[in-house]
C-alpha cells in the first residue's frame, strides 16, 4: 500500500498559503476558465488533505472513531495524539510558508 511518500514525490511540490495566493493571484488577471479550474483543484486538495489520517484533522477523527469500536481503551491516548498532530501540522505549514517566501523572493 503506498503511503505520503508515493503522493509527494519532490518536496517543491508542496506549496503553503503563501505560494497557493501566489499562484491564485497570477490565474485571477488570466480567463475564467482557468480560475475556475485553480479553485476546484484548491478544494480538491483541501479535501485530500482533510481526510489524511492525522488526529487534528477529520480523518484523524474518523480513524480515532474506528478504533474506538474496536478497542475502548485507545480513548485515553486520543487528546496526547492530537496535541502531537497539531504540532507536526503547525511545523509543517511553518516549513510551507518559509520555503515559498524563499521561492517568491529568490
């Protein structure tokens, strides 16, 4: 079963705030059409993203649902979990947000 390495293969490919408005702001002068195609594949990937099994995030939730019905106890580890998924999702939009100011000004 592939995992996050199979779906980011190179990590410029990932983009944060900064670089997703970047890239908004050149398709908003452009048609219609291409706009229209930025903020579906914009919503596309938040969707994506969203359903990844991290705990902070909804599929984090849903995991941590299942696993509750099949083993009670794996409540107690549930707020230490997310509390760690915050942290690795808030260093991981740091990171974003400083490799795309370095791709906007180099």
């Amino acid at each position: 079963m592939p995992g996050f390495p199979a779906l980011v293969t190179d990590v410029d490919q990932l983009s944060g705030i900064v670089g997703i408005v970047a890239v908004g702001g050149t398709q908003f002068g452009s048609t219609f059409t291409s706009l229209l195609t930025f903020s579906v594949l914009i919503n596309i990937s938040l969707a994506v993203m969203n359903l990844l099994p991290l705990p902070p995030l909804d599929g984090g939730r849903i995991l941590f649902c299942v696993l509750e019905k099949i083993y009670r106890p794996v409540a107690r580890i549930e707020i230490p979990v997310t509390l760690a998924g915050w942290a690795l999702v808030l260093g991981l939009m740091a990171y974003l947000t400083v490799q795309d100011v370095g791709r906007i000004l180099a």
